[in-house]
C-alpha cells in the first residue's frame, strides 16, 4: 500500500503511524514522497518511484497540494492502472476510483454557526474544537471496471455517490 503524500508528513509523525499501523495488519507501507515545489512533474516523479515497489493501492491525503492537483493524480493512478482512494470527493468525478471524506458543506454550516456565536460576544478560546461528525463516500464504478475490480454491493449501498 502507497501513500502520495509530502516527504516531511512521510518522514514525521504521519508516516510513522501509518507504518506501525500497516505492520500491525500485515501490509507494507511505501511512501510516494514529494518533494518541494511540488508541481505536476513532482506527481509525475513520485509515481514512477512508486510503482518501482509496486504496490496493490494507492491511498492518496488530504494535503491541499493534492486537493490542488487532484485529475493529474487520478491521470497518473488510471495509467498505473491501480487502484486508489482519494480524499476529496470531487477526484471520483474526475475518474478516481473511491473517496472517502469529511462532508464540507456540513463543516461549512459548523462554521457558520461559530462565526454567529462569536459575532454575538462569545470569545472565540471559549468555543470547543469540533471534528466533523458527517462523512460521505463516493464510488466510481466506470473505473472499478477498468482495473477489473468488483465492487461489493453492501459498499455500494453505503455511498453517497455512485458514478456508473
């Protein structure tokens, strides 16, 4: 299992844990690092790393130079042809595979619910940290069948989007 993320986030606190967690199950973890700037031919750079170890999935994070960069990612994992999961839902409309994320429109309604609280007088240190509590998941089952895969149907019934 790969994880395209940037190098500091592999090499820190992030990549430690997913290793420790990947061995507790009996996967290996492989880092698809990127190194700053990081453009499309860093993506394109990282890939070509990554398929040298070859992995079965590609878990893609949620840094925002992935949001930012996003159908290049898909582009480069559809002509890998390996499977991966995205964490923004808009990568399954451009052709990802799976998304699993936080739902912003919920997280934006939290927002705005703070901004009224602290523009009626609560002081913003007085406000709990939230975590967002709604999730969605989105399939895209054009590319499942590309890459020969099947998705099961009690996963389909979960998500939220389904591209066929």
């Amino acid at each position: 299992m790969a994880f395209l993320t940037p190098r500091l986030s592999w090499e820190g606190r992030f990549g430690v844990v997913m290793r420790s967690m990947a061995q507790e199950v009996g996967v290996t973890a492989v880092g698809a690092t990127l190194n700053a700037p990081i453009n499309e031919a860093e993506y394109e750079s990282a890939c070509a790393g990554l398929l040298r170890n070859r992995p079965e999935t590609l878990i893609v994070t949620d840094h925002a130079e992935n949001y930012v960069n996003q159908r290049a990612i898909v582009k480069l994992a559809a002509d890998a042809r390996l499977p991966a999961i995205y964490p923004f839902r808009e990568a399954v409309a451009a052709g990802g595979l799976l998304a699993y994320s936080a739902d912003v429109s919920d997280i934006h309604r939290q927002v705005a619910s703070y901004i009224d609280r602290i523009l009626r007088g609560e002081k913003p240190a007085d406000l709990p940290i939230q975590q967002p509590t709604k999730f969605q998941l989105g399939v895209n089952l054009k590319t499942a069948k590309t890459l020969g895969l099947t998705i099961p149907p009690s996963l389909l019934l979960r998500a939220d989007q389904v591209i066929e």
